[in-house]
C-alpha cells in the first residue's frame, strides 16, 4: 500500500468557481493518493455534502470541509479559510448568505461596466458558465469574456479589467475579519489567513502587524504553502508561524479550467508540516 504523505487544504469545485464537481474533485484527490482534501468554495458550502458523500467511499482520503470567504482590508486582499466548518452552523450560513446577496447586486454591475466599455456582454452568457446551484462570480465573467473573444485568457480578463482598481471592477459586501473570523469559529472550524501574498503588505513587518490582529480575533494558522507563492515568500510565512506559534497549512487553491496552470496536490503540502492532531481535528 503506497505511503499518503502530501495533502490539498485549498480547493473549489463546480459550488462556486472550479470547474470539478464534488465527486469529481475527491475522485481525483484519491487518484493522487493525496492524504487529505478540503474543499473550500468561495462563500458557500454547497458543495461539501456531495463531496463528503464521495470521500465516504475513499478509505484511504481524509475529507475535510471547509470554505473561503473574503473579508474587509484596505490595501490588498484578503481571504479566510474555515477548515474544519459545520456548514449546519446558523452563524455561518447567516454570514454566507450575507456574502451571496453581496455578489448577486455586484455582477450585474460588472457586466453594465464592461457594457459601457463597448465589451458586449449579457448575464445570460456568465450565467452559462455557472452551475444552478453555485455561486456566480469574476472567474465566470471572465469566461465569459474569453468566450466573447474580449480577452484571450482569465489573467487577461483580471488584469486589465476585473481586478481591484480596474475599469469594471464593483465592491461588495464583505464582513470585517474579526466576524468573518467568529463565525467559522462558531461552527467549529479553524480559521486560516489565505494567500498572504494577496493582502499586499510592504514588508514582514508590516505582514506580521495584520496577521498579530488577526490572531487577536482568533485566526489560529497561515497558508505557508500555496501556487501562488515563491519559495522565498513560503519561508517568510513559514518563519512567521514559528514566531508566532500560529499552524502552517497550505494548498493548491485548485479551480481546473478556470487556473489551468494550478495542478490539484501542488504545492506539495507533506503531511509532516500539520500537526498530529490536525486532521482528526478537521474532519466532520
């Protein structure tokens, strides 16, 4: 029997903005022979109930479900992992409505900016590249973009027109940190700052000064690992966990189609990084 030593904590799946279904997203976890998945939508958990249902039939693959949700921050981005939720929690399901009524104003906003930018486009079209269930989001404009032929790829469609600052960028609604934070702790998850890269901080110094904050609220780890990462910046994260006795984590921040260049299981997270208890900590 092969030795599972590398884990993925950061996942989506057809639920918001991955072009995998849930079943489909664990069955390749399990063709990895990755030791651990969590599936991690952006501001919902529908699709932990089927993915759950599928890890049942995966002895070998530990199934933890989670969810990433934005929050409020002045100069950057930032997201927080749940890992570990109750998605039947009412304080988190109260917060992740909250986010969903935030996107559904904000994009048809988005698609009128694009509109008066001579870039044709109808909700309809986004729609498409949606599952019914899930959530819509940028990444599905973006496809629709690129299908238009507006733009040749995602990073296109961000850059020069979706990210913050951009042309047809629209703000939602977003929780501060210290809410977002409470409810995953209410339902029972472990809170994790993501991709500290996207907060945009100058310096450790400063990156050190939002993450101590955060801990205040009660965030118990950092991403240490992720695609998006240099080695360097993963050392940084990495020394700053030690400094602050804070959990390292990390994943893949796997999206299929949508991230083509991201590969589920890479960054290779090693098991060894989580603590011993971690994962029966987080699996429901």
């Amino acid at each position: 029997m092969t030795e599972r030593r590398f884990v993925d904590l950061h996942t989506h799946t057809t639920a918001s903005d991955g072009s995998l279904a849930p079943a489909e997203l664990i069955a390749l976890a399990d063709r990895l022979k990755l030791a651990a998945i969590a599936v991690t939508d952006h501001d919902t958990t529908v699709g932990l109930a089927p993915a759950r249902a599928a890890a049942a039939e995966c002895s070998e693959l530990a199934f933890i479900p989670g969810v990433e949700v934005s929050a409020t921050f002045t100069g950057g981005t930032m997201h927080l992992l749940g890992l570990g939720v109750d998605d039947r929690s009412p304080k988190l399901s109260q917060m992740l409505d909250l986010l969903a009524a935030g996107r559904h104003a904000r994009n048809p906003a988005i698609i009128a900016k694009l509109n008066a930018l001579g870039l044709e486009l109808t909700f309809d079209e986004v729609v498409a590249f949606a599952e019914p269930s899930g959530i819509l989001s940028r990444n599905h404009i973006a496809q629709a973009m690129v299908h238009r032929g507006h733009v040749k790829n995602r990073t296109e469609a961000f850059d020069r027109y979706l990210t913050s600052g951009g042309p047809a960028y629209v703000t939602r609604s977003k929780l501060d940190p210290a809410e977002t934070i409470a409810a995953i702790r209410d339902a029972g998850g472990l809170a994790a700052l993501a991709h500290p890269k996207q907060l945009g901080c100058e310096n450790t110094a400063q990156l050190e000064r939002v993450v101590r904050e955060l801990m205040a609220a009660g965030l118990e780890g950092i991403e240490v690992y992720h695609s998006d990462c240099s080695p360097t910046q993963t050392r940084q994260y990495l020394d700053l966990t030690r400094k602050l006795g804070l959990i390292a984590i990390g994943g893949s921040d796997f999206h299929g189609r949508g991230k083509p260049d991201v590969e589920l299981g890479h960054p290779r997270v090693p098991l060894s990084l989580l603590p011993d208890d971690l994962i029966p900590r987080l699996v429901r």
